[in-house]
C-alpha cells in the first residue's frame, strides 16, 4: 500500500474544518470515520473503536493486511497464522485535550506519551495528530514550531520506519483557564510536518 502524507493531511482538514462539536470524543470519531473511509476495503482493514461493534487494536487507528479475529487459523490442537505476513500499513494516534487536559504542559506531555507509543510500533506508515497551548511568555509565531521540535527529538531518537511519520497540529482555545478544546473554525488552523530521519523537514500548510 502506498500512502500520501500529503492527501492525509488534506483529507483530515477537510473532514474537520468547520465542524461543530460539543466534546472532544466527537472530533476523534469523525478523525476514525475518515480512515475508515479512506482505507476499509478489500485489501486493507481498518482497526478502531468507530462504533459498537469494534473496538481498539493497540493505538486509535490501525490499518493492517488482516482482521485480528481471524489471523490465527486452528487445526486441532495445532495453531498457526492464517496469513504468512500480518502487517501494521498505517497507524495513526490522535491526542486533542478535552476535559481530562489542562493546561499547556499536560497537553503537550499527554501527546507525548501517545506519540512514543507511535513510535514503537511497526508500520509502513504512521500519523500522530495532536493540539497545544502556548507556555507563559511564548512567541505566538513560534510556539507550534516549538512543539513540534519535541517530537522530533523523540523520533531521531527512536528506530524510524522507511516512510517516515506526519505530524498534524490542530490550534486549540483554552476555555475557563482549565480546558482545552481545539479550533476547527479555520483551515489554518490546521499545520502539518512529514519527518523522515537524516532528511528535510516538509511543512504542510
């Protein structure tokens, strides 16, 4: 399967931009609704918790070559995999605040614990989308900048895949002091980074 970061990212923006919400939970299921769409069919499978009838597989989002209930055939007592290769193609994380984030510094550690998860998993492909706050005193032309810059630290650090992995930053508000909630009223508001080791940075915009 070949991905494009760049049709990720467009997609997502335009399955978010100018959609009203009441609670954060809303936002990640219409994010799950669009991989569904984009990648549930024959040859691919998409793993999430979407609805009543699935449920999460490792991260929010995987996309894989099999269906966790039938990649392990049984003859007897004997047991093997019914398809020689199962494979992660893409695996996506999403951390967008909510009422259980407050504050800058516990959004930004939140995405970072679901990004090291990312980042240890084995897949053609992988997607971390997430929201931030400024800290006290920062640059509002830098801070994203600045956020970014930690999960790339991470990611040199980690075992990279071939194709690399795209961030996407959604803008948040801060309501009450207390909590977060991202601003899906603008299409800027949206900005995404493909990193890939001991290569340039791509800006998506």
């Amino acid at each position: 399967m070949t991905v494009s970061y760049r049709s990720i990212f467009e997609g997502i923006v335009d399955k978010l931009a100018g959609f009203e919400f009441d609670n954060t939970k809303e936002v990640t299921q219409r994010i799950k609704e669009y991989f569904h769409q984009e990648y549930d069919n024959d040859s691919s499978h998409v793993l999430s918790s979407l609805n009543s009838t699935s449920k999460e597989y490792l991260l929010d989002v995987l996309v894989t070559n099999f269906r966790p209930l039938s990649v392990i055939a049984q003859d007897g007592r004997k047991f093997r995999l019914a398809k020689p290769a199962p494979q992660v193609l893409l695996a996506v994380e999403s951390e967008l605040g909510g009422i259980s984030a407050s504050g800058p510094l516990n959004v930004q550690r939140n995405a970072i614990e679901d990004f090291v998860k990312l980042t240890l998993i084995n897949s053609e492909y992988k997607v971390m989308i997430f929201t931030s706050l400024k800290y006290k005193g920062e640059d509002t032309n830098s801070y994203i900048t600045n956020r970014f810059a930690d999960f790339t630290e991470i990611y040199n650090n980690s075992m990279a895949n071939e194709n690399g992995l795209l961030l996407i930053h959604i803008k948040s508000t801060e309501e009450s002091g207390k909590q977060v909630k991202v601003d899906l009223s603008n299409r800027n508001n949206f900005t995404g980074l493909i990193l890939k080791k001991n290569e340039e940075q791509v800006f998506i915009e």
